[in-house]
C-alpha cells in the first residue's frame, strides 16, 4: 500500500525514446490504493477551499483516514502530497491523451485529438479552475520562464512519439512543442469563436494554421517518414515500457 503502481504503455512504432523514462503511468488499479485516495481527497479540497486553506487534518477527513497513516504514505505531510498530486494528475493527463492520439489515422486527427482532449481535461479540472481563479499566484508563476521551458519539454516529449508515425524525430518534436503552445495560450487567453473543446473549432485552427507549418516544416526535411499499414507479413507496434513523473516544484 502507499505506492503508486506502474503499467507499460503501447507506443507507435517508430516512436522515439528520448526521456520516456521520466512518465508515471497510472492504471485504473491504483484507485483502491491508499496513496490515491488521498491525491483524489487532496483534489477535492483543493476544489473546494484551494491550496491555502488545506491543511493535512482536511486532507485526513475527506479520505477518512488518520493523520498517522498520512504521513506514514507521505512523510513529507503536505508539501509531499501535493507533489503526488500533480504527478498523478499529469499521468492521468498523459493516459487519456495516449487513447485518442494513439486512435488517430493521420497527422491532422493527432492533432486535433490530442489539442480537444487536453483542453477538456485541462478545462474542466476543478482544482485547476479554483486555483486559477482565487490562487492564480499558486499556478501562473509555473506558467513561465524555467517552468514553462520544462512543461513543453515533457509534454512536448510525450507527445512527439505519436507524431512520429507521419514526420522525421525532429520533426516531431517541434510540431509537439507547437501544439502544447497553442494549448496553453488558449487555455490562459481564449479567443472569441474558437474552443479548443469543440473538435470543429480545433479543426479549422489546425487546419488554417497548424498544418501550413508543419508541412513547409517537413518540405525542408527530406528524412520524413512515411505511414505504412501492417499487413500479416509485417510487424506490429512494438511495445515500449515506460513511466512519466513529474515534479511540483
């Protein structure tokens, strides 16, 4: 009990490597843990009161558990909790994300998939709303300068795998990085008539804007891969093990 159980996770052949090691993938398991019940506990106070007014003695009545058994998970008290918190919530980002890009046909459909599902989950994430709202000194300054360059580094690098099936690693990377940007600057500022949500909005932002780039981005590039569709004499996706953490400070 009080640890976080890690599963492997199919990524698309061909998909690079680099700095995977560094994601923790949660499974639907991990709910009966006790380390969980307490970062869903934590989520909850967060939603309800923010990051200031909870205490450990609030987080210990919303899981039902004793202040001894959360120190004896988290022997760090709050500040170690609220670590776990955004390293859980960042896995269950990272696995809803690898569903709906891992499902998708084409370099458009990745891009569309990916951008409407963190703008979902991002949006509609109560804790986050709060704390944007009456704490926004809590999370804008992880919006900026290092933090920022180390947000669009792992999520940029979870992302560049599944575009890795239609441009070269490079490639990937870059057009990753974009997406994440966009994402974000949406989310702090929206635009009038366009929600990242709706999936026809998304669309006609990738399709006027993100796909020009992309594509004048892999003219230049002669390395670019092309899709193939496996047949019985082909291999299938390998499988790659691999875990995503982050940290909160």
């Amino acid at each position: 009990m009080g640890q976080t159980s890690v599963h492997s996770k199919q990524i698309p052949a061909g998909a690079p490597a680099r700095g995977r090691k560094n994601v923790h993938h949660i499974g639907a398991d991990d709910r009966s843990s006790t380390r969980v019940r307490i970062v869903d506990a934590t989520l909850a106070c967060l939603a309800r009161q923010g990051l200031a007014k909870t205490t450990v003695d609030d987080i210990a009545r919303e899981a039902a558990f004793s202040r001894a058994t959360l120190y004896r998970t988290f022997p760090g008290g709050k500040d170690a909790i609220i670590e776990a918190v955004v390293e859980t919530e960042v896995a269950r980002l990272f696995s809803s994300l690898a569903v709906v890009m891992g499902e998708a046909s084409d370099l458009e459909d990745v891009l569309v998939a990916g951008m409407v599902e963190s703008a979902r989950q991002l949006g509609n994430h109560r804790a986050l709303g709060y704390l944007l709202l009456h704490e926004p000194g809590v999370i804008l300054p992880r919006l900026t300068f290092a933090h920022m360059n180390r947000i669009l580094f792992v999520a940029g690098d979870f992302a560049a795998p599944f575009f890795a099936r239609w441009l070269s690693p490079d490639q990937a990377s870059r057009a990753a990085e974009w997406a994440v940007r966009i994402v974000l600057a949406y989310l702090a500022d929206p635009a009038p008539g366009t929600d990242l949500a709706d999936p026809e909005d998304t669309r006609a932002l990738v399709r006027t804007f993100v796909m020009p780039g992309i594509l004048a981005l892999r003219a230049t590039t002669p390395s670019t891969p092309t899709p193939s569709t496996p047949t019985p004499s082909t291999p299938t996706p390998s499988t790659q093990h691999s875990t995503i953490s982050t940290s909160a400070t």
